[in-house]
C-alpha cells in the first residue's frame, strides 16, 4: 500500500471518528441544531459543562422523585463522564437524606440549571444492561427547577422483568379540569431494548408527540396534555422499590435537540 492510499484511508478513519454532531434529526422538515451534548471529557467536567448532578440546589435534593417507588438517593460522584459517555451508576450503598435512609445510591444529570427547550425535536444514545429491578429514564421536567408538578413528559421511562428484560415505555403527566391525568404508551418501543445501544427521539409539537426508536415511528398521540412550557432535559439511573439488583451503569453517548 503507499503512503498516499495510507494517509487517505487515515484520514477518512478521523474524518468519521470526529464528526460533527448529525445536523438533521430523522424527522421530515427545516430544523437547525441548538443542543449538542456529546459527553466527551473525563472526570468531574460534567458539572463545569452546565449539568446539575442532584435533583436541585441547596439541601434536600438527595431523595429520589417518588420515594414510594425509588429505592435510590442521588450522589453526585455516581454521575462522570468516561469514554466518551455520560455514566450513571448504581450500587447497593445506603445513603440517607432527610432523615431517611434509601438502600442504594445512584447518578443523576440534568440541564435544570441550563438548557431548556420548548417544542423541536430531542434524541438520546442510550445503552442500558440486562438486569431485573432497575428504573433508569430519559425525561423532562418544567423550567426553572422546583417549578409546579406536572408536566412531566417521559421520553423513555425504562422498567425490566424477573428476567431482567429490558422494556421502554412513553408518559406524560399533566393536569387537566383539577386533576392529574397521564399519557401511558407502554411498551412504547418494544420489549427487551437492554444490552444494546438505543436511539430515542421525541418530536415535540404544539398539537403532537411523536416516539422514535432508532429512526422508527413507534407511537404517537395528538390528544390532550401535550405540555406548552420550556422543559429541561434529566438522564437517572434507579432501583424499584423492593428489589435488589447488582451494580450497574446506565450509558449516554450523546443528547441532541432541533428546533
């Protein structure tokens, strides 16, 4: 081989190693990219990068969402950034917050303290493993943080089986006449998406939300509920109460959103 075909086929490898972030997500129409988070780095630099690594700021914000369900309180040391991804631990280490003790302690990652996006197109390179009793999810949430509850749109809240199957499901929760109400499709995006890296992407529209699992259609509702708010984007790994599965990671390679 020459050194010409060697320096060719050298830099056609970098050209694809490094490539700028896909600037058309895999919905028709005129979009232009304004978030890109490819999760490159090591170490800590997810917090200097604009990510809040607790549920909020100040005391208190250790607890899970929905204590009833969740076995797990945040830590920030189990949210980091490692080859290119963003990792979301979970282990069997107790830690306790407000006088309550949870049995395992898990990462979260959230813009809540930047970015924040109403209606476009937002999608997530997930992987996830094969293991029964986790309830990882890729999600918002209104802006600014501790703002009222709902909205709440589940992009993919992911819950498994004895079995450790993997399935995704598609929610949204909202108020409506008084009362909360909740868009459920579930399994929005087929059984077993564990062990394999995924792609979710919601298109959010004024009168739609659409679910796609690596650039397929799976679900879509037009009906009531659809939020109108600016939302902030939250990666969480977890653990249904009860159940005691082995440490963990929850992979994110990239976040991306159009508008």
């Amino acid at each position: 081989m020459s050194i010409r075909h060697i320096l060719f086929v050298a830099a056609l490898f970098c050209t694809a190693a490094f490539a700028a972030p896909a600037s058309r997500p895999p919905v028709a129409g005129s979009w232009q990219l304004r978030y890109a988070e490819e999760f490159d780095g090591s170490g800590a630099d997810l917090q200097q990068r604009g990510w809040m690594t607790l549920r909020g700021s100040g005391d208190g914000y250790r607890a899970p969402f929905n204590p009833d369900l969740d076995d797990t309180a945040f830590d920030s040391n189990y949210a980091t950034l490692q080859n290119g991804n963003l990792r979301l631990r979970w282990a069997l280490v107790a830690l306790t917050d407000g006088g309550r003790s949870y049995p395992y302690t898990a990462g979260i990652a959230t813009t809540a303290t930047g970015f924040n996006f109403r209606y476009g197109v937002i999608e997530a390179r997930i992987w996830l493993p094969s293991a029964a009793g986790i309830a990882p999810a890729f999600w918002l949430l209104p802006s600014p943080v501790d703002s009222a509850w709902p909205p709440e749109v589940d992009i993919a809240e992911f819950s498994t089986t004895e079995r450790g199957q993997v399935d995704a499901h598609f929610n949204v929760h909202y108020r409506q006449g008084g009362r909360l109400r909740q868009i459920y499709g579930f399994p929005a995006y087929g059984e077993n998406v564990g062990g394999a890296w995924h792609i979710y992407t919601l298109d959010w529209r004024p009168d739609s939300m659409t679910m796609l699992l690596d650039g397929r259609t799976v679900y879509r509702y037009t009906g009531a509920g659809i939020p109108a708010v600016p939302m902030y984007i939250v990666f969480s790994a977890g653990v249904l109460k009860g159940q005691r599965p082995g440490a963990g990671n929850m992979l994110v390679d990239y976040v991306r959103v159009w508008q």
